[in-house]
C-alpha cells in the first residue's frame, strides 16, 4: 500500500522524523492514543503565520501601486481553502496522511476534506520552517503555490467563497445562508474552530479553520462545491 503512495516534495526529505510524523498527524487520531502535540495542529498555526508572511511580501514586491484591499484580496485568493488543497493534491500531501474519520464522521470528513488538505498544507509548510527557516519555507511557496496565481486571482473583485455563496443565492430569489459555531477546540493560541452554514431548504455544510472566519470560508466553499459546481 505504501508503495502507491505519491512521491513528496524533495524539500521535505531533510525534515527529522519526528517533524515529519507529526506534520502528517491528523488530529482525529487524539481520540484514541495521541496527545495534543503529537498531532499537525500546532504545526498548522505555525505554518498558517509563515504562509501569511510569505504571500504578503511576495504581493507587496509584486504590486507596487496596490492598495492595502487590493493586496488583502489577492492574498486572500492565494491562500483560501480550495487553492491550498489544490497544491496539497498535486503535492500528494493528502495521500501521506495518518487520520481517522471513524463511525459518525465519514459524510463530514467527505465534506471537509478539501480544509483537511489545507490544513495540511500549512502544517507541512510549519514543519519546513522549524527544520529549515524562513527562506526555505518562501521558496517552497513559490515553487508551488505562486505559480498558480493567474488562477486564483481572476479581477481586483475577486470574490472570496462567503461572497460568492450569497451571491449565487439572491440570484435565485432565496435569502443570505446563516453561520453558526458549532464547536471550538483547543487553547486560545491555536484553537479550531468548526462552523455551520444553513442554506435554503435546510441544506447544511460544515467547515473548519483556525479562525472563525477560516471557518466560515471552508463552510461556505463547501456549500459551493455541493450545490453550484462548476
């Protein structure tokens, strides 16, 4: 089984095997026998703070007469949930994976999936910037995430998945979906949040983030994904 696993990026071959273990850890596996830190989510909040970094130095070089909305919506296209899945896919991140989507959870890991590789992406990127640093962790983002940038920044209007979701409803006559938390975990410096989205007709999704509005935005991308494919 192992050997039909994708090939990882070379620049994780340095990283230590403990960082490497804990990077693909999914925090599912807490509920049976693993601690808090043995899972990728403090990695997750590491890497989260370093991608930041890297696109908003990479967008302030890139687009020196932007201004400050302009730069915050490329960097939010950059690094929402579907783009940083799409780059964990073709990194093979997702296929590493240790979880454990057990009874009850398989319908929500399926929808939640996309902000699972997510997740992992900027865990992997954490772990790069522990074994490595700062200039290693840049230059894996613009190996890999940046050269995407045509395709995830469309316009100067680009629509974040919360914006798009209430647009595509009021086209249809139907009223704004409503978000709700449904759970917090974790202590304050790096909690996980997961949050409900309610459309029309009493069809709900569910998405996680590591803030409230990561969340909403995972949620909201899964509503999309379900009802207005593409």
């Amino acid at each position: 089984m192992a050997d039909m696993l994708g090939t990882l990026p070379p620049e994780l071959n340095d990283l230590s095997e403990v960082l490497r273990k804990q990077a693909f850890t999914h925090r599912s596996l807490r509920a049976h026998h693993l601690k808090r830190e043995e899972t990728n989510e403090r990695l997750e909040f590491l890497g989260d703070a370093v991608l930041e970094l890297v696109v908003s130095e990479y967008l302030y070089n890139s687009f020196p007469k932007a201004d400050e909305g302009q730069l915050t919506r490329y960097r939010a296209a950059l690094v929402r949930t579907e783009s940083l899945a799409l780059v964990a896919q073709e990194l093979h991140l997702g296929e590493h994976l240790q979880a454990n989507l057990g009874e009850g959870e398989e319908i929500q890991g399926e929808m939640q999936f996309p902000s699972i590789l997510a997740d992992t992406y900027e865990a992997v990127l954490g772990a790069l910037y522990l074994s490595s640093g700062y200039e290693a962790s840049a230059e894996y983002v613009h190996k890999y995430l940046l050269p995407h940038k045509p395709e995830f920044i469309t316009a100067l209007d680009a629509k974040d998945p919360k914006s798009l979701l209430q647009e595509k409803l009021q086209a249809e006559g139907k009223t704004a979906p409503e978000y709700t938390i449904v759970k917090e975990e974790g202590p304050d410096h790096a909690k996980i949040f997961t949050v409900s989205v309610v459309l029309p007709e009493e069809k709900t999704m569910l998405g996680e983030g590591a803030s409230k509005q990561k969340a909403e935005q995972a949620a909201a991308q899964a509503a999309l994904d379900r009802y207005f494919p593409e």
